[in-house]
C-alpha cells in the first residue's frame, strides 16, 4: 500500500479518480468505455431495425457498399479490405450471389480470382440502403450544431486509433494478430 504522496500511474489509481466522481449506486455510471458500449448497441439495434425492411443486415450492406465502390476486385481483395477472414468472405458472398445481389465473374488478369460485381438488383438495394443509412445517420446527429458532428468522429477516431483498429473497418471483423513469441 502506498503512504507518500506520490501519484500513481492512471492505471493505479482508484476508479472514481479516473472516472471523476466517487462510485454511487444512483448516479449514472460515466466513462467512455461504458457510454461507447451502451451507444453501439443502441446504434447497431437501431441501423439493423432501418435496414430490416429491405432485407438485409448490416454486414450484408458492408459488403455491397464495399463491393459497388470497387466493382472487379476480386473476392480476397474485398475481403482484405474489410478485414474479414477468407472461410467468412466465402459464406458472406454465397448467401448474397445466392440472393441475386452480388455475381463472381472471372478475374481479367488472375485466372484464379473471381472478381465480384453487384448486379442491377444489388445496385438497387444498395442505393436503398443508402438512403436509408444517410438518414440514420441524419437522426443520429439531429442534436448536434454546426460542426460538432465532424469534431465528434475526429475524437472517435482517436480512441479507435488509440486500439490499434484499421480505420473504417469493423471491429467485429478484425482478425487479432497473433502473438510474438
């Protein structure tokens, strides 16, 4: 136990020193940790619900967003971009070429490739769920002035920097690295 008046590291100190309050069972809990938490799940419950009625989930829009940016890259190259692993890419653009959205066609210069292009049915609900993600977003923000939007994803970004995740890509699909030994 410490007795001279040295500070401790931040990862030392007691938690309400960190968090700026002693713990209460009738205050709010506030950290960042837990308030980005709470808000992902609120906000990945609320975009599923809008993209619901087009029959699709929000990795299903990830993927055709990704694919329409970059119609001909081959399916590794997506799937590199996205940080998603090889076996899930794989299942991921089966149950959309099975739904008619997305189509594999031979690479031009890698015979062993497919490229991936979206169909004129996978445009089209890509352009929906589009629209329907700009006006989430819209929601989203509504609260927020002149500015406080892009100053809000500049201090996101940070903290996801901060953990070491690639920008833009989800952290649900990212592969750890494996340890060095």
């Amino acid at each position: 136990m410490a007795t001279d008046a040295t500070p401790r590291p931040p990862a030392e100190q007691p938690e309400e020193k960190l968090l700026g309050a002693p713990p209460s069972a009738a205050a709010p809990f506030r950290s960042v940790g837990f308030t980005l938490s709470s808000l992902g799940f609120a906000v990945a419950a609320g975009f599923r619900e809008r993209l619901s009625p087009l029959g699709i989930e929000p990795r299903d829009f990830a993927l055709l967003r990704a694919v329409g940016a970059a119609e001909g890259l081959s399916q590794h190259a997506i799937g590199d971009r996205l940080r998603i692993p090889p076996s899930r890419m794989v299942a991921f653009v089966d149950a959309l070429e099975g739904r008619g959205l997305l189509e594999r066609r031979a690479h031009p210069t890698d015979r062993r490739a497919r490229a991936l292009h979206t169909t004129p049915r996978g445009r089209k609900l890509l352009a929906r769920a589009y629209e329907a993600a700009v006006a989430f977003e819209g929601d989203l923000c509504a609260g927020l002035g002149p500015g406080e939007r892009e100053r809000l994803v500049e201090l996101l970004a940070t903290v996801v920097a901060a953990l070491g995740l690639p920008p833009g890509v989800h952290a649900a699909h990212v592969v750890p690295e494996p340890a060095e030994d």
